[in-house]
C-alpha cells in the first residue's frame, strides 16, 4: 500500500508539471469532447451531512476525496489517461469522533477514443480500463473471535480491472443538456486480495451509470465551440450487478446481488464548482470491511462537480 501511495504521489507530480506545460501552450483552445466525456467520467468528491436517513451508524459526515489529474499530449489527442489517489471515510458520531479504517482507492485510468463511425448522433464515445486497488490499511484479523467481521481493524485488501465503454448521446429533446451512458465489467484477480473475501465478496461485477448534465439556459452548441458553463443540474442513475458466490444470496436475488444510486445535484447560480446534491443508495456497503451489509439511505451534501 505504502508504494502504491508513493508511486502515485510521483506519477501525479510528474502530471501537474505536465499539465501546467500544455496549459501554458494551449489555454486558448476549447478542449475536445473526447476529454470533456472522460471529465465526465470522474467520480465527485462529496461530503454528506451525517448520516442521512436509513440503517447507516450515526456519523458526522461520510467524505470522498477523489482529485484526478488528467494525461494527455495535446488537445485533440485520441488517447488519455487519469490518475486519483481517492480516499473514502465515515467520522463516526461517537466520543472523540473516530474514523475507523478508511478506504484507499488510487486507480489508474486509460482512455482510446472512439471513432464517429460508432454512430453519427455520438458525439464522443471512448473504451476504458482502470486498474485499481482498495483496501483499508489495517493488518489485524480478519474475525473476531465470536466469528464476526473484524469491521476495525480487520486487513481488507483487493485489486481490480474494470473495462468499459463510455458513450455521448443526446436521448432527451432539450437543446441544453448532455447525457451520458457508461457501461463496465469489474474482475477482481486472485492477486494480492484478502483470502478470507472468498464466498462472501463479490469478484466479477457488471456496472451500468446514466447522467444527464443541464446548462444553464445555453445550447449544446456553444459549449462545444469553447463557451464553458459549468451545469446547473445533474442526474446520475447507477446499478450494479454482482456476480459469483455470495454467502445468504441466490443467482437472481435482487435484493442480495443488486445495489442500485440516484444521485441529484444542484449548483446555485452563486456557486461555479460546488453544488448540493440527495442521494438515495440501497445495495451491500461499499466501506471496506463494511462488505456484507445491505443499507438503505437517503442523504444530503455538498457535491464538486469534475465535469466543467
């Protein structure tokens, strides 16, 4: 874990530097739809107002941490790359307000650019693969002695691959919105993951996402000719479906093998980057060794919009 910390702190300065070159030589040039949709394609970071509403322990607040830095050559380049350092933690409401065993999630990203001929009504559609790890930093055991999940200290760890494909499509007929399909399988090799994830963690899942981005009132064509307003309105649906054994969950058990997110957010006109946003999730915990719990919730936050 500790190099893969130090690997992405050097790959992400070596970005920044990057970066700040080619913003030099070419802040003039409206950028390219192909790296607007992979802008898109970002995780928010967001922070919650406790608990929310549902079966969740009382807490402070539930915060993502996910800065992306954003790799690429030129602006009209076909390829791409992002790398996150996203980091994942609950402040439990108890004395001394502890976090318990965040979630470490550095990922690395690379994009290819589809061409039109995918169909003419895509503006921009792109393959994908992220390699990515998660785990909490902790090396206790696994269990604890009356068989339980050692939800503290217990070392979680596993890595993943995900291949996907990301599509631009216009489905709604309004001139000031932009949506965007996005469809991935994620496999988990045996390599380097918690053995005693067997049976009860799922290794291979299929995830579906649909957002719909409104502007503030301009038409789709002047954002792509380099008039940038950030979106005033977001909607994002998730689900996904988790494949192989599972303790306590059938092969078609929805409600053991489904978790399914509505997210809406909505930016102020005062506010160009933070927006606030509900959000109603109900499937298996994604907080570590949190794993084998449904929650059901319904919470509200502050959201940092990643597409601009």
């Amino acid at each position: 874990m500790k190099k893969l910390l130090i690997l992405a702190i050097i790959v992400g300065s070596v970005a920044c530097a990057l970066s700040g070159k080619l913003a030099a030589q070419d802040n003039h040039a409206p950028e390219s739809d192909f790296f607007r949709a992979i802008r898109a394609n970002q995780a928010e970071s967001y922070i919650t107002f406790g608990q929310g509403f549902g079966n969740v322990e009382p807490l402070i607040f539930e915060g993502l941490i996910a800065p992306y830095f954003l790799l690429r050559t030129s602006r009209d380049a076909r390829f791409g790359a992002t790398l996150s350092p996203a980091i994942l933690l609950r402040m439990q409401a108890k004395e001394s307000f502890p976090v318990r065993s965040p979630s470490y999630m550095p990922n690395l990203t690379f994009y290819r650019q589809l061409g039109s001929f995918v169909n003419k009504s895509i503006s921009s559609s792109y393959l994908f693969l992220t390699l990515k790890h998660h785990s909490n930093g902790q090396f206790g055991n696994f269990y604890n002695e009356d068989g339980s999940f050692n939800t503290e200290t217990g070392d979680f760890s596993t890595n993943l691959l995900e291949l996907g494909l990301f599509l631009n499509r216009n489905v709604l007929p309004f001139s000031n919105t932009t949506e965007y399909f996005r469809t991935s399988v994620e496999v988990h090799p045996n390599i380097g993951r918690s053995e005693e994830l067997n049976g009860y963690y799922s290794f291979v899942r299929w995830h579906n996402s649909f957002r719909i981005f409104r502007f503030p009132g301009y038409r789709h064509e002047s954002i792509r000719n380099g008039q940038i307003y950030p979106p005033r309105v977001q909607t994002k649906v998730e689900t996904t479906w988790m494949f192989g054994p599972m303790k306590n969950a059938g092969n078609f058990d929805l409600s053991g093998r489904l978790n399914l997110a509505l997210t809406m957010a909505w930016r102020p006109a005062i506010l160009s980057d933070v927006s606030l946003f509900v959000n109603l999730y109900s499937g298996k915990d994604y907080y570590n060794m949190q794993f084998d719990r449904k929650i059901n919730v319904l919470r509200f936050g502050l959201q940092a919009f990643a597409f601009k």
